[in-house]
C-alpha cells in the first residue's frame, strides 16, 4: 500500500458518509494534534476543529 493509499480511502469514505466538513478540515485537525502529541481519541475529541 502507498502513503496516499489510506488518505485516498479517507476521502473516499468521507464524500459516501456526505461529510465535506471534515473532509475539508481533517488534515489541517491532524496536524495540530500531531504537535500536540494526542492521540486518536484527542483527535476525533477535539473542540478545536469547530
């Protein structure tokens, strides 16, 4: 599997699950959670995507 593999799928199951927000957002979610050494809980958790 490539590295582009699991975002290719993300963004497939993203548009069939009708979610554009996150879709659009989660990278940017990701990025700061990564800095800030949270996990997936924190991830999917996290008030700062709103």
């Amino acid at each position: 599997m490539t590295a582009e593999a699991p975002e290719i799928l993300l963004a497939h199951y993203l548009k069939t699950l009708k979610l554009p927000t996150f879709q659009r957002e989660h990278q940017k979610l990701a990025r700061l959670c990564a800095t800030e050494g949270a996990g997936h809980v924190g991830y999917l958790g996290s008030p700062k995507g709103k």
